[in-house]
C-alpha cells in the first residue's frame, strides 16, 4: 500500500471527488454511510481509488495489481455490504431477504428434479443391460415427467431470477433518488464534475447491477448446499479421493480467477464512462440541433462524436481483452474438469473396487459416479463462471456506490460550519458581510451589506461574469456563503423568495403542471383552476396560449417537454416562468434575467403584473430600462467592490 499513498500517487487524484468530501462522509454520512466503516473508504484505499481510476480511464496500468487487488477487496466489499444492506432493509419491498430467500428455495427444489433426471441414464444402464422389458416402458415414462418438471422449473426460474432483477432495480433506483433528487446533493451533484454521468449511474448501471446480481447471486446461495450435498454422494462411491481431488482442483481456479477479476472491474468503470460520456454527447447533440444547424456545426460534432465512439470501442476492447484473460482460465477450468471425473471414477475401477459387479450393475454405476463427480466438478465451474460474471456486476457496484458516497459527501458538508452562516429568518432579505466565491474558491463580491424589505425592490446589474448570478446562488443557498451571514423572509416555514433561474425550465406534462410547477412550493399546495390559468395567461401576455391547447378541455392534456419547447418561443416560455410566480404569489421573486428574450412591452406587462401582485422583484438585467421598476440598484464592479444605491 505504501507505494500508492505515496506523492505521485496522489497526484494522480483527479478531483473527481475532493478528499475533504470524502472524509465528511466517513464522518458524518447517513445510515447506509455508518454501515459503511471508516476503514472502508479510508484516505488510504480513497487514494488508490481515484488513482486506480485515473489510470484506467486514460487506459493505462500505472499500478502494481497486487495492491491493486487489495484495495480493491477492502473497498469493494465495504460498498457490496452497503448495497446488501440498501437492498435487505428495502422499504419498497418490505426488504429483498424473503424475495431472494424464495427463489434459492425454488432453485433448491429444482436442483431436486435435475438429480433425478441425472440418475436417469444409471437406470437406463441397469434396465437395458439386464433385458428387463418390464421396468422399461415405467422407466420411460418416469423419464418423460422428470425432463419435462426440469425444463419447467428452468423456465419458471428464469422468470423468477427477471423479476428479482426487476425488483433490486426498483428498491437501488428509488434509494437513489432519494439521495440525488434533493437537496443539498442534487445541484452539486448534478451540476458538478465530481463524479462523471450520474443520470447514466442512475439510469443504466444500477439496471445491469440489478439484472447481473439477480442472475449470479442465487447462483452462489446455493453453491453450498450442493458442493456439500455432491461431495458426500462423490465420497460414498469413489472414496475420499474424489471429493479432494476436486476440492484441490477447485482451489487453484480461484487462486487463478482471484488474480483474473480486478484488472475487469477498473476497465468495466472506465468503459462505463466512456459509455456515459458518447451518449451525453449525443443527447446535447438533439438538445441544441438548432444552434448547431444555425452554425452549419454538424461535421464538428460528427469529429466530437467519432472521437467519443473511439473511445469507447477503445474501452470496450480494454474490456474484452481482460475477459479473455478469465475467460481462458474460466473455460479451461471447466473442460479440465471432465478430465478430473475420469481420474475419479477411474481410480477406484482400477484399484478393483467395484470388482463383484456384473457388466450392468457396473454400467449402471459408472454412469451414477460420473453424474455425480461431473456434477460435483459442473458446481464449481459454475462458481468460478459466475465469479467472471461477477467482475463487471462489481464495476457496476463501485459505480453506483461512487455516486452514493459523493452525495453522503455533500450533505455531510452541508451540515458542517462553512465560512459563512445563514441566520435566523425574519421578513426581509438579508445579506450581512457576505462574501461570494465561485466553487474553484475565486471571490466574486466581498463584505456585501445589503437588506432587502418588502416592497423595496432591488436591481443588481454589472459586467459579464461579475457574480450576479452568485449572489442569487449564494441567498438561495445553492452555494455556501464564503463567509458572512444570509437571512431569508419566511412564510409557512419555508423562504418566502421564489427563485427564477436564467434559463427557463419548461416541463414535461400539461399547462395545468407547467403554471403551477414545481407543484407545491415553500411548504404551499394551491390549486390551479381554469380560472387561474386563463387569468395568468392573460396576466403575461399569453392569452393566445390557452386557444392552443384547445380552452380549459385541454388544459390538462399532456404533451412531453420537448413538444411545449417547440411550442413555446423562448420569450413565451420566459412568459410561462413569469406566470409561476405570479400563480404562487411569493413576498419576494428572485428574478435572473427572467425577460433577456423579451421585448420592452412585454417586459413591462410582466414587471406590472409583479408590482400588482404585492411581490417584490430583485432584479437580474442587463436592460437599463428595468430600472424604473425597482427603487434600489446594486452595481458589481466586476472585481469584488459594489456601490448600492437609489435608482436614478
Ligand atoms: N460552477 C462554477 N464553478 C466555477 N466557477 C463558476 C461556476 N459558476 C460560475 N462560475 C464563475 O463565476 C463567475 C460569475 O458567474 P455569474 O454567473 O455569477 O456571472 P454573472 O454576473 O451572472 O454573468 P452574466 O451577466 O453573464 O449572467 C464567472 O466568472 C463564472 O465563470
């Protein structure tokens, strides 16, 4: 381990997750976090990690496996405990335990009706070499129901193992929205680099986790069950040498595959980042069609899009050429095996054991001892099978976990004292000595003073890149204070500031679900009636937008987000945004260039409705012609000073 911890190893940290995150989740993590030991994702395997994933994803093998494999099974089995733990104190399923309890019993029972259509050929030997025309056409038939109950218990289980898949998808997806889709870890998270594709962890990897881990899984369970159950039938006929030769043989494929799997489960994350980052490109791709047509960009995103493919195909044959390691030893080792039942079942014929048997009874027993040993040699193959397939269900484990811990990280840090503070509420908005920094720490605006009451309106403008947009991250808390103190005006207990981002957020759903998104706000619930719609769609100038969708009738007619962007301007969907506030009637609207795409008319339709309404506008604008809505202006100078003054 030492040679990893050291300076150039830790160089290689990439910054996809900061060690002090890391080290706040240790700390202060949730309850799935405190299943998690502190050994577990101690700096020293955080290190090895991040720089193992460096290293993979630039495709390179930096490190000595050896370490590697340590780290790997320290690390990964802290985060396979964490997900057991998710899954068997699941609250969707009254937990997995029963669920997958069910289905190693159904895989037991069937192995019952697979023994004894393993014993069939045995019965066959002894009817057919004794002539005996009576026991045959019974035999027969009985040979027909056994096969005919395994082919029926192999299907019935395949369904079973699916729906168990389906189900550890469920319960990992919901825990994980729970996580991610709130606050503090969503914005960060979502918005941040710290760990790369979270919607394709969330939408993909837990899926393969969940269908690789319902297949491999029982699997396992029952291996026990059945190597002790094999090995003591092995024992009665050929002696205590059959079962040790297998065990023997046994134990060398997993020294082997131990030292084949990890070298698959770091090309397996890198090939899902890949993966992650080639369809990232293409949905922006589809997102921005339209700039990218305006600027005839279409052969640049074709290169973007090769060189993203390239390096996936890349990672893909990464990927397979490590397989093909294991899966040399994986095959070998079976087909070895069948080598191992004729050394078992040979030596006790040679050593004159079964020497008073007739040529049927003889027949009839070498067939039951091989179906035993090779049955007994099968189970371990399938063990060491499902150890291969375990490796990539491993790289998705370590993905879905990186996401977990990353968001432990986040809501750990934001419970702990920053340099800023936010204080008691009141009903004003306050900002006392605040300083704002961007998250790469450069200060954007120091000692701000400012109070903002009801009715005093507020106007910030500055430069490009001054940090107005900061100060409304920092006041909605999207970004901790740098030092300072906030305090917000409250209503229901909850902040009394609707926040309106620069960019308009149109959803999917119906005109009902747009005006009234995000559908209960500041600890409110409103209905929305026609009435409501057709008198805000008037408000914002928008009137010809309930003809649209066809008069109240259609107003809760769904139409995906894509459709309401093709059917709304970018100055009408400004418009819609404008009508949320005006549907949830805050004290105070935070309003970030909320009208940068419209004309002056509808800018000021808008600004009146908000006076009308009694909300109190604190203004983001480059258009001088807002300040007559606002009593105050805060101007950034663009190099940390400001000058607040009257409008004039
Ligand atoms: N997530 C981030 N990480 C690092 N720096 C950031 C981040 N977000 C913003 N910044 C930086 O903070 C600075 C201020 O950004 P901000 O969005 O507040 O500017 P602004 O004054 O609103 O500009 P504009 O008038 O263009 O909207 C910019 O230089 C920007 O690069």
């Amino acid at each position: 381990m030492s040679d990893l911890n050291s300076p150039a190893a830790r160089e290689m940290h990439t910054g996809e997750r900061t060690p002090g995150a890391q080290e706040a989740a240790v700390g202060e993590g949730g309850r799935e976090a405190a299943v998690v030991d502190s050994a577990c994702v101690s700096m020293d395997s955080f290190s090895v990690d991040t720089a193992e994933a460096t290293a993979a994803a630039a495709g390179g093998e930096s490190k000595d496996d050896g370490a590697w494999q340590f780290a790997v099974g320290r690390v990964l089995l802290c985060r396979v405990r964490r997900v057991c733990t998710v899954l068997l104190s699941g609250k969707g399923h009254a937990g997995l335990g029963p669920w997958c309890m069910g289905l190693v019993a159904g895989k037991l029972a069937a192995e019952v009706v697979y023994y004894y259509a393993g014993t069939l050929p045995s019965e066959f030997y002894k009817v057919l070499g004794e002539r005996d025309a009576g026991g045959f056409l019974p035999l027969l038939v009985r040979c027909m129901a056994i096969v005919a109950a395994a082919g029926a218990s192999k299907a019935a289980l395949e369904y079973a193992s699916g729906l168990l898949g389906v189900a550890i998808r469920q319960e990992l997806t919901q825990h994980t929205h729970m996580r991610y889709l709130r606050r503090p870890g969503f914005y960060a998270v979502a918005s941040g680099s710290t760990v790369d594709n979270p919607d394709q962890r969330i939408t993909q990897d837990i899926e393969r986790l969940a269908s690789g881990s319902a297949e491999v899984l029982p699997e396992l369970l029952i291996a026990p069950f059945l190597i002790a159950y094999y090995s003591v039938r092995c024992w009665a006929i050929a002696g205590l040498f059959g079962p040790l030769a297998i065990y023997v043989y046994f134990g060398i494929g997993v020294v082997a595959t131990r030292w084949a799997m990890p070298p698959i489960i770091r090309q397996v994350c890198a090939l899902e980042r890949a993966e992650g980052d080639f369809r990232f490109h293409h949905v922006r791709a589809g997102e921005f069609a339209e700039p990218i047509a305006f600027f005839g960009g279409e052969e640049r995103e074709c290169k973007e899009a090769d060189s993203a493919l390239a390096a996936v195909v890349g990672a893909q044959r990464r990927v397979l050429w490590r397989q093909l390691r294991l899966g040399l030893l994986t095959q070998i080792f079976s087909y070895l095996g069948s080598t191992v039942s004729y050394v078992v079942i040979g030596i006790p014929i040679i050593m004159g054991r079964y020497d008073d048997k007739s040529g049927a009874e003889l027949s009839s027993l070498i067939s039951m001892n091989a179906f035993v040993s090779i049955y007994l040699i099968f189970r371990f193959s399938t063990v060491i099978e499902q150890v291969k397939r375990l490796a990539d269900v491993a790289g998705y484990v370590t993905r879905v976990a990186q996401l977990w811990e990353e968001l432990d990280g986040r809501a750990s840090a934001a419970g702990q004292p920053g340099g800023g503070r936010r204080g008691a509420r009141g009903t004003a908005i306050v900002a006392s000595g605040l300083a704002v920094c961007a998250p790469g720490g450069a200060q954007l605006v120091s000692g701000l003073d400012l109070e903002v009451g009801p009715g005093d309106s507020l106007l910030i403008t500055g430069r490009t890149g001054a940090g107005k947009t900061a100060i409304l991250r920092t006041l909605c808390g999207l970004w901790p204070a740098a030092g300072g103190e906030v305090r917000l005006p409250h209503a229901d207990g909850a902040p009394d500031v609707f926040f309106l981002p620069q960019t308009p957020y149109i959803v999917g759903g119906s005109l009902r679900d747009q005006i009234s998104y995000p559908g209960s706000w500041g600890g409110r619930q409103r209905e929305c009636s026609d009435g409501d719609i057709g008198s805000l769609l008037s408000a914002v100038g928008l009137a010809r937008l309930g003809s649209v969708v066809g008069g109240a009738p259609g107003f809760d007619q769904r139409r995906p987000a894509q459709e309401w962007l093709q059917l709304l301007s970018p100055g009408e969907q400004q418009k819609i945004s404008m009508a949320r506030v005006l549907f949830w009637r805050p004290a105070f609207a935070a309003l970030d260039e909320c009208t940068s795409a419209l004309d002056a008319a509808s800018e000021e339709v808008l600004y009146r409705a908000l006076l009308s309404a009694g909300i109190t506008p604190v203004s983001i604008s480059h258009h001088e012609s807002l300040a007559r809505f606002h009593r105050r202006q805060l101007r950034l100078d663009g190099c940390g000073g400001y000058v607040l003054g009257a409008v004039g």
